[in-house]
C-alpha cells in the first residue's frame, strides 16, 4: 500500500466512525499510531497491540479516579469498538491492497 491510499483508508475510517457517533479523529494516541502506520513505520497487528494497551490504560487511570483507594477494581470486559475499529482498518488495507 502506498501511503495516499493508506492515508485514504484512515481518513474512510473516520469519517464512518464519526458517523456512527464514534469520532476517533479527536483521539491522539490513535491519530499517532494511524500516522505511523501511513508512513509504514507500524505493521496493523503492531498497531492494534499498541491502540490496545492504550486503552487499557486509560480504563485502568479511570478506575482509579472513580474508586476509593480501598476499594479493588473488578475486571472489566473489553471495549469492542476499538478492536472493531482496527479490524475494519485490517478488512480495508486487505481489501485496498488487493484492487
């Protein structure tokens, strides 16, 4: 993939995102990894790993906002849109790369 047409498939993306009320164009650490991945420093599998850590620690630093320190935080079940959202990047590079 060239990186106007992976520029091409983010942009795609959020628009649709932002469209179905989920706007990621705001996000920063997902608009840096997106970055990356467009000048082809970031493999999409290495690019999900790093957006997933990040989001893990973001639920973990809200967590800990919301409770009293005595308190033990329950598991939490994973966000799918982001997982959605980088698997939909993963269909779209697919499907581009292969016109």
């Amino acid at each position: 993939m060239t990186i106007d047409s992976r520029r091409a498939t983010i942009q795609r993306l959020t628009i649709s995102e932002a469209a179905a009320g989920h706007p990621i164009h705001n996000d920063a650490d997902f608009m840096l990894l997106a970055e990356r991945w467009i000048h082809g420093e970031l493999e999409m599998p290495e690019m999900r790993r790093l957006y997933q850590a990040v989001r893990q620690e973001r639920r973990r630093a809200k967590r800990k906002t919301h409770l009293a320190p005595e308190m033990e935080a329950p598991p939490s079940d994973p966000i799918l849109s982001a997982d959605e959202l980088l698997a939909e990047i993963s269909r779209m590079t697919h499907s581009d790369f292969n016109k």
